[in-house]
C-alpha cells in the first residue's frame, strides 16, 4: 500500500510540474515571503503577467 500512495504521490508531482501549477504556487509564495501585507494575484492575473513578461522580455524561438 505504501508503494502504490508513493507512486501517486510523484504521478501528482510530475503532473503539477507538467501543467505549471507547481510554478503558481512557488510563485505565491515568494510573494508571500517578500510582502506579506499584499494579497496574492489570481491564477488568472499571474497568467496575464506571465504573458505580458514574455511579450515583453523575448527568448529566441525556433519559429
């Protein structure tokens, strides 16, 4: 039993490193470290942030 929770356990892991969920929530919590007295943004704002930073600030892409 103990083998099949670890199991799922990293299946939960990976699959919130895959879709980015995990990055969500590191997120909030740095900015819950460096001020504690905003409010966090949304999931939705962070995304909108998220873009706009890479709109903004542009990497090489291959197409």
């Amino acid at each position: 039993m103990r083998t099949v929770r670890k199991a799922l356990r990293v299946l939960r892991w990976y699959a919130r490193e895959l879709t980015g969920e995990a990055e969500y929530d590191r997120y909030c919590e740095r900015h819950r470290r460096r001020d504690p007295r905003t409010p966090v943004p949304t999931r939705r704002q962070y995304e909108a942030l998220r873009t706009l930073h890479r709109e903004q600030h542009p990497q090489s892409r291959c197409c």
